[in-house]
C-alpha cells in the first residue's frame, strides 16, 4: 500500500462511502448502472482502509469463487500473480 497523506485517505474514503449509496440508490432502476458505482466505491475503500480489507480478505476465504470474480474484476495485483503461478505449475505439468 502507498502512503497516502491523510486527508486524501480521508476524502477518498468519503467518496468511496457516497459511491456504495449512490449504488444503493441506483440499483432499484432498470439496467446494470448500480454495479458501476459499487465497484467503484469498493475499489476506493479497499485501497484506503486496512479493516476493510480484512473483512474482504475474511470473505474471499469463506467464499472462495466469490472473492476470484472479484479479484480479476478490480485487477488486483494478487489475482494476477496467482494467474501466472498457476500457468506456470499447469505448463510444468504439461512438460513432464
């Protein structure tokens, strides 16, 4: 994680916050607009709050298949690195 000054963790936060209702708002409508703003708004709070991110990681092991979509879907550095792990162990496999 990079170190942030305060108030931008803050305001990032805020907005991270706003977005997750902005997504409540709009979810009854029509359509898919509702899941734009919740990733946005988990991505801001992921990135800022140490404790969110332990509810996550807590969540990605209760629901594993879950918490992959996820990680592919925000292109969390992690998700990328165990893709290319397991290409790695799959060609080995392959090789042998």
């Amino acid at each position: 994680m990079t170190r942030r000054h305060p108030a931008m963790r803050m305001t990032q936060l805020a907005l991270g916050g706003l977005l997750l209702l902005l997504a409540a708002v709009i979810a009854p409508l029509p359509g898919p607009g509702g899941v734009f703003p919740f990733a946005g708004g988990m991505l801001l709070i992921l990135r800022n709050s140490a404790r969110a991110r332990g509810w996550f990681a807590r969540a990605k092991r209760r629901w594993p298949r879950i918490g992959h979509a996820v990680d592919v879907a925000m292109r969390r550095r992690s998700a990328l690195r165990r893709q290319a792990l397991r290409r790695r162990a799959r060609d080995r496999a392959a090789v042998r």
